[in-house]
C-alpha cells in the first residue's frame, strides 16, 4: 500500500509561493489503478514524484507497505524504490546513445543482475511491447511512440509492484496513447499497482479510480469516488 498523510509541499515561481500539496491525504491499494487528473500546475507530477520517493515533502509523512519513505536514509530510499516502484515519463528519459535493449538493461545492470540475464530480460520485455525487430536501434532511430515502449520496458525491468505513469500519453498521437494505456491496463491487471497522472481524460476513464488535484488537494472526481 502507498499513503499520503497530511502531505504539504511548497515552491517559489516567479516571486510567489505555490502550495503544490496542500495537507494532501490518499491511500492507495495493492493493485489499485488510479488516475490523477487537474489543470496545468496544479502539482501532479509533485504527487507522483513525492509518492515514489523522489521529492521529499516539507511536511506529512509517505507510507510504502507502512514504511515511511523520508524517515529512511538516502541508500535505504533509493534501494526500495529499485525494488518496488517503477517510473514512466512522459519525456522518456532514455539514454540517447544506448541501443532499446541497452536502455532495458540499465536498471537490471544497477540490480547486479549478470549481463546475459539482462539481456533476456530485457529482450522479452521489448518483445511483449512488440519491439523485437527494433533491439539495436538508438532512441533516434525510434519514433515517439516506440521510445515510449522501451521506456515502459525499462520501468519493468526491475518487476516492480508499483508503477507510477507522468503523463505517460502526452507527447502520443491517440492511436498510440490507446496502446500505451492498454499495457498499463494489463500490468494492473497481473497484480501490479498503477497510479497515472494525465490530463487526458480518455485515458482516465480507464483507470479504476480518479483523482482530482485543484490548488494542492486531492479530491474524488466521478469514477470510483
């Protein structure tokens, strides 16, 4: 389970202050699939990153399996993320002079994972996301849509619980936003946990659950409120 208790974090943008969570409160299941949805800036990538450990809050506390994530040391942190919690973004952030496969491989490398172990996992992994012809190609050689599948391979290298998706369909013709959002259908569906920030409500509605954030405060929005 992942918790927000009473979760507030503040910046500073152009000479004023921005709550992007305010007292924000949520709770999250094992095996939940939820969509968080609200207007440009209203702090969702701030939710997601503090979520999966990546930002810590000025105050409140982020629960992982009633672990509290910004009371551990940095290593212990960064080592629960690795094993549990996979990020997906909407800008990729492949390693541009990396083959698909080699970017699959990094987080297994980073695991201590030998390399021909890598190499299956990762190849099997591109091969689900239909990829299996593109393995030696670079990021520039693969269009949008395509780098966005290896990126989804990468984050589930590792086979973690907890996928958490930043607008996983914003730079995707909606074609391709279908099929990205039907593999984190399916994921969902084996058992993992998805929490997807988006500002596309197509994509939304497909989640079990969504959350609207206005002015750093969740509330229910419609579907499974």
């Amino acid at each position: 389970m992942l918790a927000l208790q009473l979760v507030s974090k503040t910046y500073t943008h152009r000479g004023r202050t921005v709550k992007a969570l305010d007292n924000a409160t949520l709770e999250v299941q094992n095996g939940d699939f939820i969509a968080v949805v609200g207007p440009s800036g209203s702090g969702k990538s701030t939710l997601l990153l503090t979520l999966g450990g990546m930002l810590s809050p000025a105050s409140g506390r982020v629960l992982v399996d009633d672990q509290s994530l910004y009371d551990m040391s940095t290593d212990k942190r960064a080592e629960l993320r690795r094993k549990k919690i996979g990020f997906v973004f909407q800008t990729f952030n492949l390693v541009p002079y990396l083959t698909a496969l080699e970017n699959v491989q990094v987080p297994l490398l980073l695991a201590g994972i030998n390399e021909r172990a890598q190499q299956e996992r990762a190849s099997s992994l591109l091969t689900r996301l239909g990829l299996s012809d593109r393995l030696d190609h670079k990021p520039s050689e693969l269009s949008v849509g395509q780098q966005q599948r290896v990126a989804l391979a990468r984050m589930l290298a590792n086979d973690p619980a907890v996928v958490l998706a930043d607008e996983p369909t914003g730079n995707l013709d909606p074609d391709t936003s279908g099929q990205i959002v039907d593999f984190l259908d399916e994921v969902n569906r084996e058992g993992k946990t998805v929490v997807m920030v988006t500002h596309d409500m197509r994509a939304a509605e497909r989640a079990k659950r969504i959350l609207k954030l206005v002015d750093g405060a969740i509330t229910p929005d419609g579907k499974g409120s």
